[in-house]
C-alpha cells in the first residue's frame, strides 16, 4: 500500500427508522429495504470495463472517485519472482511519458483529494477521490498511467527499496509479522494464492528490469481493467471523457497470462512447529479451507466470522481472553479468494500459556458455532453490525467504487453488489452451523505454533487422515 489507508473516516449515517426492522433484541420484523444501486456498465473496444455510479444528493459533497482495478494480484506473480503484483502498485506513482514523478500525487492531493493503491491475491486498485471539477484531469492521467507508464531501471530500483523496506517493516520487524505472512504457504497446497502477497526480499533481489517490463505488458493493458467513477458526474460528459482518454489505448494482441490451478481438498491434518525469537508470547493459528468469493456460502463466512471476532463480547474473546484467560489476544477471518478461500483463526498466549495448549480452546470455540445453537439475538446483533457498516460504505462515492470493484474483481460481476445487503439479512443460524460443520468439522485442518525456536527448521507432523 502507498502510505496510510485513505478511505473516509467511517460515521454512523443512518435513520433510526431504517434499523428499527433489524433490531438486535429479536428477528426482524421484514428486511431493510433499499434504493438499487444506479450502477452502468460497458465494455469498449480494447476491452476496458467501464461502470458509472452516480451518488449526487447523498451527502458527500461535490466530490467523485476514480478507481482503476487491475486483474493482476500476487497468485499471478511469476514462478521464483513474488512481489510483482506489490511493486507495480509502488510503480504506477512514478513517471510517464507526459508525467513526472509523483505528479499523480499532485494532481490529487494539492486540490483537496486523496489517493492510494493496494494489492490483493487477486488484483491491484488504484483509486483516488478530488472535487468533481478535477474529474477529467484524473481521468487523462489514469489513461497516461495506463498506457505510458516508465518502466526503467531507475524507477524499478527505487519501487523495490520501497517494497523491500516494507517487508522488512510489516514482517520481519513485527513480532507476528512471520506467523500471518506464512498463512497463505501453509494453508494453500498448490494455488498460487501460496505466494504472499509482499513478496520477499531475495525474489525481489533477483528480478530483472526485463522481468518486470515482461509483467508490466502482460497485465497493465485495458482489457484487464476496470475503471469505475462514483459521485457527481455528468453522465454524458463522462462518457466522452472515458471514450477520449481510455478508447485510443490499443489492446494488446498477446494474451494475458492465466492460472489454471485448481487447489485440491485438503484430506490430512498437519502441524508446523515456527521458530518467533522475537514474539513476546506464544501464538497458534488454525487454518481450514474455505468457499471460493462467488459461492453463496461467502455471506455466511462473514457472519459467522462476526460472530466469532467482532468486537469484544465475539465468542473467541469471551471463551479464551476473557472466562478462560489463556489469550491476550484472538481473531478469526475468512480469506475468501476468486479461485479459492482460507478459514483462520489465531490466538496469542496470555500469561505462561504455551502454542500448543491454545489449540484445543480456540478451535472448540470455532467448533461449538456448529454444536451449539446461535441465539437470535446474537445473530441479529452482528447482521445489525455488518449491515450498518455496508449501508455506511454504500454512502460515500469512493465507498461504491470500492464495493463495485471488489464484486468485480472476486465475482466477476460488479452488479453483485446490489444482492448482498439482500443475502446478509436472510442469512439464518441454521446456514451459520451448515458452513462451519461441513468446512470446519468435517475438513482437514492446518496448524501453525508459534514460539520460541526449537529447531532451524519447520517441523511437519501429520496428525491424521481423512477420507
């Protein structure tokens, strides 16, 4: 990511009216009813996507975000080379043709905008947000970043200093920096999604400016892209705009390089034993494979995931923080990818707790979503949380964009978007217990401990199979 995250500061916007129907204390008398997204779409000739949601009169001001998501993540970084996906999003802010250096940054933030980018397992966004009457110059320097970025030695060697300290920041220097980077290497078995998504320092030393100039025309081309523009816009002018700036870009005849990996069910437990000399207490982390971002079930993993790790009173916080005291500190998360998805929760030992003594509670805790029944009143508190912060999302221009290309990116589909508020709500306690007993208790599990070094290397020590 290119500095701090700049999404808009999150306030509670809603009427009272709105959530009466979903209120915590019972089941909801009907569903939320909402206005449909404005959202249009269209392909032009080179193949760039184009969506337009237009958010006048919603409160933001006269303000419009551009976001330009690439179909390019870390499962598409080469063979030996990780960290390309992460190092172009550093690059994308160096010069062009017609720009300098930073002049991005400029274009945005010295009129009152902002911008940023980050990268995923499956894509790169870039998105920035200005008053609406700066749309057009934004648009002309998307286009420019497109289709006349720099990829020389100078901005290359820069870009990887940038990314490597940034390794050295986020992984090697954070006590459990280790322990999350290495869930993707421990939890996929043969997907690309293996690689994480920062990379390494020794790939990153490897690379060449004719690898990264190779990566570059593979995937930064139009018609692995999507642009989209929220806010407040006149569509017709922004038609023309798009047409100007994005239509002249040729689309390339190579082909865009593809995986075609399916990861496999997982049918053996297994245990890994990490060396953490620098983590002041032991950690355990329990991975399982989870649905891909498409299924139906993905809704579900987000409550369930509300329902074990949202807030302090979440079933992994009152179990071992709180009434068992054996974690200082726990979480639960379901990394839903477009090609495959993990299940992950960890906890980190309070008091004289060893890795292997979290195990059993953390995963009881997991488990007891399927043995015991989930109260109605537990249930709506976190559909009540989860609906509040999507309707809150839904009310900024940046915030559609984000939605729209996320639904884009992991679904295929940005008009996917427009459902899941509909799908949240109809989630029931008898679909949170369905996922959990066939992808938890029915699945095979992974386990990483984390503590003091006991040998140089990582042991593996398979447990048992599974049919």
């Amino acid at each position: 990511m290119k500095g701090p995250i700049s999404w808009p500061r999150r306030r509670l916007l809603l009427a009272g009216a709105g959530m009466a129907a979903f209120h915590s204390m019972g089941a909801p008398a009907s569903p939320v009813q909402l206005a449909p997204l404005t959202l249009r779409r269209r392909v032009l000739a080179n193949g760039l996507e184009f969506i337009a949601l237009p958010n006048a009169g919603t409160g933001t001001g006269a303000t419009v975000s551009v976001q330009v998501w690439y179909r390019v993540g870390s499962k598409d970084d080469p063979v030996g080379r990780s960290g390309f996906a992460h190092l172009f999003e550093h690059m994308m802010f160096k010069s062009t043709r017609h720009m300098a250096n930073e002049q991005f940054d400029r274009m945005t933030e010295d009129v009152g905008g902002s911008n940023n980018a980050f990268t995923t397992e499956d894509s790169t966004a870039y998105h920035c947000v200005v008053p609406a009457n700066h749309l057009e110059p934004v648009l002309w320097a998307e286009a420019e970043r497109m289709s006349n970025l720099t990829v020389d030695q100078a901005n290359f060697d820069s870009e990887r200093a940038v990314v490597k300290e940034e390794y050295r920041q986020n992984v090697l220097s954070e006590p459990y920096g280790q322990l999350f980077n290495a869930v993707p290497s421990f939890g996929y078995q043969t997907h690309p999604y293996r690689r994480p998504v920062s990379g390494n320092i020794e790939e990153l030393d490897a690379a060449t400016l004719a690898d990264v100039s190779e990566f570059h025309a593979n995937y930064y081309r139009p018609d692995n892209a999507v642009l989209l523009v929220a806010g407040a816009f006149d569509a017709r002018q922004l038609d023309e705009a798009v047409n100007h700036y994005f239509g002249s870009i040729p689309r390339p005849s190579r082909p865009i390089p593809r995986n075609n990996v399916v990861e496999a069910r997982r049918v053996l437990d297994q245990t890994y034993r990490l060396p953490a000399s620098q983590a002041p207490q032991p950690a355990a982390l329990l991975i399982w494979q989870g649905p891909r971002a498409d299924s139906p079930d993905a809704i579900v993993w987000q409550v369930a995931q509300a329902l074990l790790s949202q807030g302090e009173s979440a079933r992994l916080s009152k179990g071992l923080v709180y009434n068992g005291q054996v974690a200082q500190s726990v979480g639960f998360e379901a990394q839903l990818n477009a090609e495959a998805g993990l299940l992950v929760a960890h906890a980190v030992a309070a008091g004289g707790t060893s890795a292997a003594a979290l195990v059993a509670p953390l995963a009881r805790e997991v488990q007891r979503l399927a043995e015991e029944p989930v109260s109605a009143r537990e249930l709506n508190k976190v559909k009540t949380q989860l609906m509040t912060a999507a309707l809150i999302k839904r009310q900024t221009a940046q915030g559609l964009a984000e939605l729209a290309g996320m639904a884009a990116m992991l679904r295929a589909d940005a008009a996917a978007a427009e459902r899941d508020l509909a799908a949240l709500q109809a989630v029931s306690a008898a679909d949170v217990q369905r996922v959990v007993r066939r992808d938890v208790q029915q699945a095979a599990r992974v386990t990483l401990l984390y503590g003091p070094p006991a040998s140089s290397k990582p042991a593996l020590k398979p447990t048992r199979g599974r049919a």
